[in-house]
C-alpha cells in the first residue's frame, strides 16, 4: 500500500501556507446554529486566520444546528479554511470494555468523519482515544487494546473520505489513557502496526505544559508524527498572557521543521456553554470580547512565527 500524506490536506485560505493560523470556535460561539456558524466563521475569516476548528455540531433536532451545505457555504463566502474536533465522554468512551458504550463511542467518530467529509474539511482530531474526564482509575491493558480496536476500524473509514485522525492528549485529570507525547508516540505506533497511516500527534500546549518536561521537550518527543497543534497559554486565557514558554515552543518547532496548523484555543465562561464550561473547569472569566481576544491572539502567533526561524527551516521527516 502506498504511503499516506499525513499533513492535513487544505483548499483555501489554510492551502500552501507553511504554517496556517487557526482558531476554535469555541472563542466565538457556543453551538452551531446558523446565527453562530456566521458569526465565527465569518469573525474569523475578519481576524486574519486562514481555518476554523469546528466541534461536530449536536444533531438532535432541537439544537437547531446548521446544515453541513450552510456551513460549506460560509467557508466558501470568507475563503476559510476547517477542520473539525469532538470530546469523548463517559458514556461514549471507547476507553473501556463495556461494549454498549465502546459502540456509542465509535458512532459518534464515525459521525464526527462524515461530518469532516461532507463540510470538506481533512481533519478529525481532538480526544477521539478515550473520554473527556477524570477518571477513578489507570487504564488497563484490555481498555486500552479496545480504544486501539476501535480506532483502527475509524481510520480506515477517515482514510477513505480523506480525513486524517488526530489524538489530543489531555493532562491527567481528562484521560487516564494519553497524558505525553510520548505516550501517544507508543500508542500511535501501535496503531501503525494494524495498518493506520493516516493517524497524527496533536498538542495542547496548556495540556503538555502540565504534563511534559517542557513545550520543547513534548514537540522534540512528538516528532514526525506531529501534525496538529492547540496553542492554549497555562490559564487558558488570552495567548501571551500566562506562563507558557513561547519561545522555546516556537524554537522546538521550528528546529523539527513542522508544518501544519497552528490553532488558538481559549475559553470564557463569557462565551462557552455552561456544560463547556462545567467539563472543562472554566470558572474564572479571563476575558470576554471575542473580537477583542482573536485579534490579539493573531498578532500575538504571527509576532511568534516571525521571532522564530519557523518559516525558513527546513523539514526534517515531517
Ligand atoms: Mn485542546
């Protein structure tokens, strides 16, 4: 079989930029409604990014979600580019040996790649490898082979509509099952081995920055497999307002050549959900003007990339 491009595949504003600028659009809006899909895909595209991160939008008929043709229409309108994430969660969890819920957990990243393939979009990341929670318990060997079962069967489903699959790890209060880049290094290997090539590394840097020796150290462990990045500072707030060694971030990128989407990633009670806001603790409103926050967080990313030699390096087995 031939070899599979694992950088995420682009086709407009995001399409031969080394490294295209992204946004949640959790930073916009809660849901996705037509109202919230204009408004952050549209707001976004006036920030200056080149894509949108898409959570997969609830179905059900009473949250009133946009259609994927409406959603088409306005990444056409503003020239932007998406990609789309979704959180596992406890009763969805393929993390587990409980058949009911590993089912429930595999439909919903199948749906999550049919949504990706029907709004264009080639990425599917996010914590696709176990819930979004605190668990009571390590992960065992028999929960973590069923996580390895299912995603493969999901890979190779991504692969035909083009879709890559990307695992987020998350700190050890929201999985007990990939904590490290290193961890996942292993676990995507494994996957490798069944035959998955179309599997990436995504890092949170508010994630790595509790869990990793350093942001350079979890990029350095990443290696090639690193495809997708969520820039998030160590408080979750506004980019460049916390603790996060940006410059020897954008240093370890730039010395393993990556190229791929760099994504901001912030959360305010102001604008997430009360159940977002509940699952991932935001409490404290760090700032409450999304026009306000993405224009900075842009200019913050783009002084990054210029401070670092990010643009000229060379890639080195990406
Ligand atoms: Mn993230």
């Amino acid at each position: 079989m031939a070899g599979f491009d694992r950088r995420i595949p682009f086709r407009r504003a995001a399409a031969g930029k080394a490294v295209p600028l992204g946004v949640h659009a959790g930073l916009w809006v809660s849901g996705w409604t037509p109202g919230a899909a204009r408004a952050a895909v549209e707001g976004s595209a006036a920030a200056g990014f080149d894509l949108i991160e898409i959570p997969v939008p609830d179905a059900s008929p009473a949250a009133g979600s946009a259609t994927p043709a409406l959603t088409v229409g306005l990444l056409e309108d503003t020239g932007l580019d998406a990609v789309v994430s979704l959180a596992l969660d406890p009763s969805s969890d393929i993390n587990t040996t409980d058949a009911a819920t590993s089912a429930r957990g595999e439909r919903r990243l199948l749906d999550a790649v049919e949504f990706a393939a029907a709004i264009g979009a080639g990425y599917v990341g996010g914590v696709t490898y176990s819930a979004m929670t605190k668990y009571a318990h390590p992960a065992t060997a028999a929960t973590r082979a069923n996580s390895l079962d299912v995603l493969t069967r999901v890979a190779a489903v991504a692969r035909e509509a083009d879709v890559r699959l990307g695992l987020e790890y998350v700190n050890r209060y929201e999985s007990n099952l990939l904590n490290t880049a290193a961890q996942t290094v292993d676990f995507l290997d494994e996957l490798g081995a069944r035959g998955v090539d179309n599997a990436l590394l995504h890092i949170d840097t508010y994630h790595a920055n509790s869990e990793e020796t350093s942001l350079a150290a979890a990029v350095h462990d990443a290696g090639a497999a690193l495809g997708y990045l969520h820039l998030s500072e160590s408080h979750r707030g506004a980019p460049g307002t916390g603790s996060l060694d940006w410059s020897g971030l954008f240093g370890a990128l730039a010395a393993a050549g990556y190229r791929g989407p760099l994504t901001v990633e912030s959360f305010s009670p102001a604008v997430v959900s009360a159940a977002t806001r509940d699952e991932i603790g935001a409490w404290r409103e760090l700032w409450s003007d999304p026009v306000a926050l993405t224009h900075s967080a842009v200019g913050f990313l783009r002084e990054q990339v210029a401070a670092s030699a990010l643009l000229t390096s060379t890639t080195e087995g990406m």
